[in-house]
C-alpha cells in the first residue's frame, strides 16, 4: 500500500483501521474483544512508525502532522 499510495495516505489508512478495531471490539460475532484490540495497537504502531517517518524526512514540526493549527 506504501508503495501505490505513500507514506502519508498509509498513515491515514493505518489511523482509520485502529478506530474501526477499537470501536467494533467484541462486537463482530467470531472476532474476540481482544483480537480486536490487538489489530488496533497493531494499526497505532504503524502509524506512529510513519508519522516519524514522515516527520524525518521532511523535518515538519508535530503540529503540520497532527493536524493542529
């Protein structure tokens, strides 16, 4: 996915699929809480591992990253 859409669009990507698996934990018959909540730190460790990525590489301060103004 990195590689057709880019670090910035798999960060994004990552954030989305950690809320759905924490909003959805224990609610999907056949999916246990904690599986669900295994996939979410999944998905946050890899947006964190991009966002510090991201932010080496271009040198932006958090704000630009996190979406403060």
């Amino acid at each position: 996915m990195i590689a057709m859409y880019g670090e910035y669009e798999g960060m994004c990507f990552c954030k989305l699929n950690a809320f759905k698996y924490r909003f959805r934990a224990g609610k999907k018959p056949g999916s246990p809480f904690e599986e669900d909540i295994k996939k979410a730190e999944f998905y946050e460790d890899k947006y964190m591992e991009l966002w510090k990525k991201i932010r080496e590489k271009y040198e932006c301060p958090t704000a630009i990253l996190s979406g403060s103004r």
